[in-house]
C-alpha cells in the first residue's frame, strides 16, 4: 500500500524539525500542511526538501489543515493517509504499525487512554475530563467504544474517507467526523499510544482555552453534525475484548526523553 503521512503545522518551531526527522524515516512521502505559521516554522519548512508542504496564507484551523490533508492524499492517489501531531507527542517509528493496521480497518485511531504505559505523562485534568466527556457521549449517541475521542495519531484508507462530508474547520473536526465515520458505518480500530504531554499549556485560541467554553463548542458541533445526519446508524466495528485482540510489538524510540514502551500493545476493535 502506498501511504503518506501529514502533519498539520501551526506555530510549532520549538519542535518542527525534530519531528519531521523523524517522520522521514518511517514514511517516504510526508505532508506538511502549514496553517499559517508566524512563528519561524514556515521559513524551516520552506529550507527542506524531503517533504511535501502546503501553506495556508493565514490560520485557517486544525480541521482545515487535515481535510487539505484529505484531499491532497487524494489527489495524489495515496491508498493510507496517516496524520501525527507536530508538537513531538507522537512517536513516528508507530507510523508503520498504524499502516499496517489499516489492512483490516477503514480507520486506525490512536487511543493515549487504552492502556498504560511506563514513563506517561499525566494529563491536564481539565483536557483528560473533557476528553472523557465528549467520548463517552460519542460514544452514547454513535454506538462506538471509543476510549479516546481526540488523538490526533490516525491512519485512514483514503477511498473510505475522501468524499466524507467536513465541514468544521477547528479543534472540533474530529467530532464531525466520528459522526460522518458513524453514517458511512466505517471500520475502526483503536491502537494504544503514549500518553506524552511536552506543553501542558498549550492554548486553543482565545475563547477554547477555557474548558466550559471548550466544552461548549464540542457539543455544539457534535449536535450540529448529527442534525445534518440522514441517518444515526452506527458504524460497522467488530465486538472484541483489547486484551485478547492481535498484538503489534513497539519498537524503542532511537532518540528523544518520550516514553519508549517495548512491551507489544493489542489493538481494540471499537464495535
């Protein structure tokens, strides 16, 4: 299977040259989508040449950046997209572990709360119960089981997510698309990751970075996209238990202060 691997990219000089170091090495073609950077991070994305990159000519949001992703793997005929954070709490030697998981699944989706590892950081606790919150009620309202509504660390089957109707351009995206996944009754399968926190202050911008009003928007999309659905069907994921589930070992970071698991971790069929 030909894959590529995207980055969306905001204000992340502190770690964008790191990462895509390593992206590099376990994913021949890298996306870089910029969404308006102003902080240095265009002008070090601009010096390379090993990567793909487009840029947004001003901040267009988290949403837009991966549906651009979306279409440009698309285009370009790729059969896996695979998306990691830009801020270093993505390992990308998982990269290959993730592609191959999509053989039996039309969404890998990383989950930070399936399992435990040694050495993860301990969430926020404003974020971990939000997260907890919006999950649950996707959950409740989409028929899934999920255990982490937002991880960033995905990998798609291109033809299954191409033509999803998205909209939302924000931090919401992702709830947009559980639901539209939900409709098109899409395959998905959960892989533990780390749970790695470099920027515990990190801001949403404006507004987000107060919880209730986080928590506000989410459910104001969640509701919106499921008002735009035809049909509340739940997606199509087989009943299984993460623990009797087939296991992918991790291979140790080569460098780097991120937890480095060599215990093998169990995929969740998210029914």
């Amino acid at each position: 299977m030909r894959y590529i691997t995207a980055l969306p990219v905001y204000n992340e000089a502190a770690y964008i040259s790191a990462v895509l170091d390593g992206a590099t090495v376990y994913s021949d073609d890298v996306l870089v989508v910029d969404d308006g950077s102003d902080d240095g991070s265009a002008e070090l994305l601009s010096a390379r040449d090993d990567i793909h990159l487009v840029q947004h000519p001003q901040n267009l949001g988290y949403g837009a950046a991966v549906r651009n992703a979306f279409r440009f793997a698309a285009e370009r005929g790729y059969d896996v997209l695979v998306t990691i954070d830009c801020d270093g709490q993505h390992q990308p030697q998982l990269i290959p572990r993730f592609v191959e998981a999509i053989g039996r699944a039309d969404v890998v989706s990383g989950s930070r709360y399936l399992r435990d590892f040694p050495g993860d950081s301990e969430p926020p606790p404003q974020r971990k119960r939000i997260n907890q919150l919006i999950t649950e009620e996707l959950n409740t309202r989409l028929g899934l089981q999920l255990t982490d509504a937002f991880c960033g660390f995905k990998a798609y089957r291109v033809a299954a997510i191409h033509d999803l109707p998205l909209r939302e351009t924000g931090y919401a995206m992702p709830l947009e698309f559980w639901v539209r996944a939900a409709e098109r009754k899409l395959r998905i399968v959960e892989m533990p990751v780390p749970l790695v926190y470099l920027d515990e202050d990190r801001s949403f911008g404006g507004s987000l970075d107060r919880g209730s009003e986080r928590l506000r928007v989410y459910r104001e999309v969640l509701a919106r996209a499921m008002a735009d659905t035809s049909g509340n069907g739940n997606a199509d994921m087989d009943r299984g238990d993460a623990r009797s589930a087939p296991t992918v070992p991790f291979s140790k970071p080569e460098t780097g202060s991120s937890p480095s698991p060599s215990c093998p971790c169990s995929f969740r069929h998210c029914p």
